[in-house]
C-alpha cells in the first residue's frame, strides 16, 4: 500500500491510501475515505474565525476525521501574524483534546511552530507537509514527522539533500496538490535518494503510518 499523507484530490486508487485535504465547511464525507480538516493560514478571517473553527471541530470528532490541519504559520502569505497565532493555537488544543495528530503549513515559521508546540503542550503526533527548506532535518530531531512532496523532482532542491538521511521512522510522502504527479512516482523519487528499494520504502511508510494511526 502507498500511503499519500497529503492531497487535495478524491481520486481513488486500491493501492493508496490518501489523507485527503478538507474544507470543513463544504465537506460531503465519504464514509471509504479519510480527510483531515483544519484552517489554512492563508485562508483566516478575524471576522469569522470563531465561527469557521466551530465548524472544524464538529466535523473533526468524525471518525473519518484523521488529522487536525493543514493548519500552521505562513509568513509569507499577507494574514496578520496575531490572527494566524490565534487560529493555530485552537488548532493545536483541538489535536490535543481529539487526540487527533496534526497536520502542519509551516513557510519561514518552523521554529515559532515548534516553540508552539511546546507552549501549548501539544502532545499528539506532528506531520510537516511539504518540507523544503534549510533546517528540515531539526524537524524530526525534536521528535516529529516530515512529509515530502513534489520538490523531491527538483535534484537540487532541500527536499531532495534531507530525504538521503532523513531516520526511517520519521518520514513521510505526498503529492499535495499538483495533479500531474502520483504518490507511486514520489515514492519511485524517494527511494532512488535512499538507495533503497521501493518495497523498502514502503515498509518504512507503512510502520510510520501505524506508528500513528493504529495505535
Ligand atoms: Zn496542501
């Protein structure tokens, strides 16, 4: 089984398993699928948070429900940093209260979200989605998981230097949401980086898959 950690497509496939991103407001579950719902820092409105975030936690308690997220901090994107804090702080009380793992949108803000995690005493499982960036490898040194995407098709890119050493038991893959690229090719990506198998790599997701989810 490929596991897909993170998408934005509903496409269906007997070999992968996806955590399909989520809008909780227009969210149709299907009871096959899993989802995970959170708040976007790119989509925060201080006129409706409360509202917005009463709608993610009804749907979160779902059992289709896997993960709280993609919910985090951006800062490139042009929300107002206090809006973004407030919204990630109910996100991480909400993993901790579901005991749901939570799903991370971090850009130039790894650092204040692992100083997050620990102020608010997060203590579920944490999965970085679509790391690329120097410094991935302080990620999963404090315990948690790194998804790679896309950016392993770029040779050149941080992804592709940190995925030859990033530990077994920490990572994972995904395609996010670019549709001209399947979980099978990221993996076949990833594995040549290892120099591995891509049953090898399988094996390694699978463990991390249940080291999370069934446990
Ligand atoms: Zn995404």
């Amino acid at each position: 089984m490929y596991y897909n950690i993170h998408t934005h497509s509903e496409i269906e496939s007997k070999e992968v398993w996806s955590l399909v991103n989520a809008n909780p407001a227009t969210i149709i579950p299907i009871s096959s699928k899993h989802y995970s719902v959170g708040l976007h820092p790119w989509h925060l409105d201080a006129h409706t948070l409360e509202e917005a975030m009463a709608a993610v936690r009804q749907v979160a308690a779902m059992p289709y429900v896997w993960a709280i997220g993609e919910c985090g901090l951006d800062r490139v994107c042009e929300t107002e940093w206090s809006l973004q804090q407030k919204a990630f702080q109910m996100h991480i009380a909400l993993s901790n209260e579901l005991k749901k793992p939570l799903l991370i949108h971090a850009v130039r803000s790894h650092q204040e979200v692992l100083q997050w995690l620990r102020k608010y005493h997060h203590q579920q499982a944490v999965i970085f989605h679509g790391v690329n960036h120097k410094g991935i490898d302080s990620l999963w040194s404090a315990g948690h998981f790194v998804s790679f995407g896309k950016a392993l098709l770029n040779p050149k890119s941080e992804a592709s230097k940190a995925i030859q050493h990033v530990a077994a038991d920490s990572y994972f893959l995904e395609t996010d949401d670019d549709a001209t690229v399947t979980i099978q090719e990221i993996y076949a990506v990833a594995a040549t980086y290892r120099c591995q198998s891509i049953d090898q790599t399988i094996q390694e997701i699978t463990q991390n898959f249940r080291s999370i989810f069934i446990s």
